[in-house]
C-alpha cells in the first residue's frame, strides 16, 4: 500500500472518505445495507475499492444529497444499474449470436428502465420544484410587507 492508501488499481477507506468526503461509518453502512462491496481486501483485512466501487458509491451520494433520494430509493437504483448491467451484456451476446428476438426483448427491457428511472428522478424534481416554488413566494411576500412596513412606519 503506497502512501495514497492505493495497492495497484484498488484504494483503501481512508482514501475513498478523502476524495468523497464521507466518514468511514458511512462507507460501512452503505456497505452493510448493500449498496456498496468492497472488490478485495489487504491481506491484514482492510477493505478496498476500485474505480468502479468509487464510481457507484458517487452515484448513492449524489442521489442522496442533490435529489434527496431515500436509501431504499437510492437501493432501487443502484438494483436497476445492474439490470441495465445485464441487459447490455445479454445483448452483446445476442448480436453476437445474431438471436434478433432476444435483441429486441432485450432493449425494449433497456428502455423500460431507463423511462422508469427517469420518470422517478422527474417526481423528485418536480416535487423539489414545488417546494423551492413555495419558499420563493414565502421570500417574495416577506419582502413586500417588510418593504410596506417599513414605509409607512417612516412616514
């Protein structure tokens, strides 16, 4: 292990919480709920990630903090990556084959999931949308009658 915390392609906990900015309990955690695995561990037992762990557990940050997504919610997610995952290997395999059903079944799969996840992300945003829309007119009101107060109490 090099001074970054990294053994070749893989990176320690301790460099995975620096670069993300999380605690090392909520690496655990995620990981203990199945959002997140580590790919290999030190021969002393410390856990390890590659890119592509990095890459995911960015995704569930991301979903948590920018769209408010719940764990269960962000778990969802991540369940439909790997069903997107697996469809884009099962076609490769049937072009592969030149099966043109299987194909077919396939990206018609792909694009069910992607509409689903999109669909879902449209509700978050527009139920954040509504919300930042009934605070800006809270602002607005709030600014009028502290202008109108403010006014006539100077006159």
């Amino acid at each position: 292990m090099d001074l970054d915390g990294q053994i070749g392609d893989t990176i320690g906990v301790d460099a995975v919480v620096r670069e993300l900015g999380i605690t090392s309990r909520t690496l655990r955690y995620y990981e203990e709920i199945g959002l997140l695995t580590p790919v290999a561990r030190t021969p002393g037992g410390h856990r390890l990630y590659d890119q592509s762990a990095i890459e995911r557990l960015k995704n569930v940050i991301r979903l948590k903090e920018n769209l408010g997504f719940s764990l269960q919610e962000i778990r969802n997610v991540m369940e439909a990556e790997q069903e997107l995952e697996a469809l884009r290997k099962n076609f490769r395999e049937s072009k592969a084959a030149g099966d043109e059903e299987d194909k077919r079944h396939a990206l018609d799969s792909y694009i069910r999931i992607l509409e689903d996840l999109v669909a879902t992300m449209d509700s978050k945003i527009q139920s954040l949308t509504s919300m930042r829309q009934a605070y800006q007119e809270r602002l607005e009101r709030s600014i009028r009658f502290r202008s109108e107060k403010f006014k006539t109490e100077e006159s």
